[in-house]
C-alpha cells in the first residue's frame, strides 16, 4: 500500500468525545494535572502490547492493548491540548512525514534501494 497523504475520513476527535465521556462515566483522571498519569499509562499499555506479542499471545490480545495505548494518548491529548482537532493534526503530521526522505528517523544505516 503506497501512502498517497489524502485521508477522507477520521474519527480521532469523534474518539476523543467518547473517551472523554468514558473518563467521565467511570469516574477516571480527567484534570489537566493528570495528563503526565495518563501518559505513563499510554506507556504502559505500550509495555503490554510488546509483551503481548512477545508471549505469542492472539492478535485479538495485541490489538486491545494498542487501542488501550490510543485510549490514552487520545484521552491525554484532550486535556493537554484541547483545541486541538486531532484529525488535522494527523492530516498535517501525515503531509509532512511524507515530505521526509526515506527511512527518516528510524536509524537505518542502508541506502534508499
Ligand atoms: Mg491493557
């Protein structure tokens, strides 16, 4: 799949509202001073995502924890910048990534084939 940088349709800020209504509901942090908390958290599901994988365990296991991992970056970024459309953010994010030369930033020591 080649990326193109044209994405019609995201639901990050539709995600948003959910998760935040979610944080509300069951009575989770939900103040500006809890976002390092649920940073640490999004680390943490991270942390289990990888031992998932590394225990061979079902996609089905590796996938809930990487949506606990969107969870808390979504529910992280609303409080910490709450204007914000993170649907935008990606658009742009995705554009300029585009942009970058091949293998940028991930410490490839080869040369572009
Ligand atoms: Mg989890």
């Amino acid at each position: 799949m080649k990326a193109t940088g044209s994405v019609s349709e995201l639901h990050l800020e539709e995600m948003k509202k959910e998760i935040e209504a979610l944080a509300i509901a069951k009575g989770f942090y939900n103040k500006p001073e809890d976002i390092p908390k649920k940073l640490l958290f999004a680390f943490i599901e991270l942390g289990e995502a990888s031992d998932a994988w590394k225990k061979g365990l079902p996609e089905e296991k590796i996938a809930e924890e990487l949506i606990d991992v969107l969870f808390y970056v979504l529910d992280a970024s609303r409080l910490a910048c709450p204007t914000m459309n993170m649907d935008e953010v990606f658009r742009k994010k995705l554009e300029k990534s585009l942009g970058r030369p091949f293998q940028y930033g991930e410490g490839h020591r080869g040369k572009q084939p």
